[in-house]
C-alpha cells in the first residue's frame, strides 16, 4: 500500500476507534509523556528561555525519534498513533455532561467538571460562566485535540500525530505567564502556536462552511473571525473561538478567571451569551467540524500518493 494512501486509511481507522471507545481509562500514552516530561524538568529547568528551548527539544524530539521508528507499522502504527492523540470523543462527552448539569441546577457538578475542560478558576463562577467557558473551551479543543492532530498526521504520518500532541501537552504543562514558566516556558508555547497556524484556520473554515447544521450561517462566522479573532491574545484561539461565536450567533471573551489571576478578554462574535442550548450546539458543532477534518485530511494524504 502506498504512504499516502495507507496515512489516509490509518487517520480514519484510528479516528474511528476514539469515536468508538474514547480515551484509554488507564495507562494514557499522552500521560506517560507528561510524566517523564516532569521528570525531565527536573534536570533541565532553570529561569532562562534557553533552558526551556533546550527542555522542548530533547521532550519532542525524543517523541518524533519513537515515531520515526514506528513508523515502519504502516497502516496499524498510523491508526494506533491517531487513537492514541486524539480527544474529540472525551471532549464532546464532557461538554454534554457540563449541558446536563447546567440543566439540572448541580453547579456543584458542573464546577467539578471545568477542569476537564480548562484551567479556568470554577469556583468563581456562575451558570453563565460555566456555560461560556465551557463554549470557549470546546471550540479551542474541537482544534487542538482533533484537527491539529489530524493535519500533522496527514503531513508527517507517525512522527507528526505524536511530534503534535508532545507539543501541545508541553504546552499545556510549562506555556504559561507565571513566575515560574514566564521564559523557561517560552519555547514551549511558540511552538505550540506555531504547530497550530495551519489547524486553527482549516477549524475556523470547517465550522464556517458546517455552521448551518447548527443553524448558523457560514457568512456570519467568517464576519466574526475577520473583526474579532485578531483581537484575542492567542494567534490561534481567536480564530477558533471568533469563528464559532459567529457560527452559534453568540458572544464569547469578557471578564476571563484562572487560579492565577484574571484577563479581561476581548469580546467574539455578535448577540447573547451562550445558554446552555449554545454549548449543546456547541458540541454537536465541533463533532461535525472533527468529520470533516478527518475526512479532508484522509482525502489529502490520499491524492498525495503516487498513481
């Protein structure tokens, strides 16, 4: 079978499976990673951005070098790599579960489910602010769990599904403006903006082109990412953030809290806030924009191959 042909049958095979059985309960690969990582940290921190450049290098090229060698699995190590990386199944239960909370009145469940979703702080916040965040949120991930993943898979095979999610946990881990991460996490989070340039943008196109399966129109959300995504702090969550508010018809950004402290983040999109019908919405907006990258990425690897 050729590269590009067993890459498209891999990335469908393995998106299959985390649709069918969601993330590993036990023994998680990407939390494998994060441990040794931490570990890793260890010996190579120091309060200097050349140290953290050092730290990103031997974390993810470790990982490129296993999937270097992986690859030699072909279409099993491709599927396996996808299912491994990605996230879209846990991410869409996770917001229905936040939707049924909501709707019951258990905010105590609900803020005990934030987490799962973003590092923002849930004991401050109300309905409102949970319905939003957890909006926010999935939007961001619809990209970084499934997209992103897929698109690396399709340019790079193994090596480029598992290069991608080291990135984006490093990321997630040491890519924060604190006393701690302010220059040793520097590397770590421009990487991961740089890994998320082209994702971030066939995300926002997805859900422009999908947004009237949600009832949205597809004008509305590329009018949202043209005035609004610029203005966000992140190159790459505006466009994906923007891009749904205007698919849903809602407004997202605001007054924003985490454990760390607050960000008054510009505003996305025009109309209401979201309800909890908007982050039902919501999700079922980010599962068809997930099909419709696998599919795409599928279809790109394929017409790459050889005839």
């Amino acid at each position: 079978m050729h590269t590009g042909t067993s890459t498209a049958a891999g990335l469908l095979l393995g998106f299959a499976l985390d649709r069918a059985f969601g993330d590993p309960r036990r023994w998680h690969p990407v939390a494998g990673f994060g441990s040794a990582a931490s570990a890793l940290e260890a010996v190579t921190y120091a309060d200097r951005r050349s140290a953290g450049v050092l730290h990103e290098a031997l974390s993810v090229g470790a990982i490129v070098a296993v999937g270097v060698g992986a690859r030699r699995g072909g279409l099993v190590a491709t599927a396996l790599a996808t299912w491994t990386v990605l996230g879209g199944r846990s991410l869409a239960r996770a917001g229905r579960q936040m939707a049924d909370r909501l709707e019951s009145g258990d905010l105590s469940a609900a803020r005990a489910l934030l987490p799962s979703l973003c590092g923002r702080d849930p004991e401050v916040l109300d309905a409102d602010g949970l319905a939003r965040a957890a909006v926010e949120s999935i939007a961001e991930n619809t990209s970084d769990a499934t997209v992103a993943p897929l698109v690396w898979g399709a340019v790079a095979g193994v090596p480029g599904l598992l290069g991608y999610r080291a990135i984006n946990t490093l990321d997630a881990m040491i890519g924060y403006r604190n006393d701690r991460y302010e220059r040793f996490g520097w590397a770590a989070a421009r990487t991961d903006d740089l890994a998320n340039l082209l994702p971030a943008r066939l995300t926002g196109l997805l859900t422009a082109a999908l947004s009237p399966l949600v009832g949205g129109r597809p004008v509305d959300a590329l009018r949202a990412w043209h005035h609004d995504a610029a203005k966000h702090p992140s190159p790459n969550a505006g466009v994906v953030e923007a891009s749904m508010a205007g698919a849903l018809g809602i407004r997202l950004g605001g007054r924003t809290q985490y454990r760390y402290g607050t960000e008054l983040r510009p505003t996305l999109g025009e109309g209401p806030p979201p309800a909890v019908a908007d982050l039902r919405r919501a999700v079922r907006m980010s599962e068809a924009v997930q099909l419709g990258a696998v599919l795409t990425t599928a279809l790109w690897s394929f017409l790459r191959s050889p005839r």
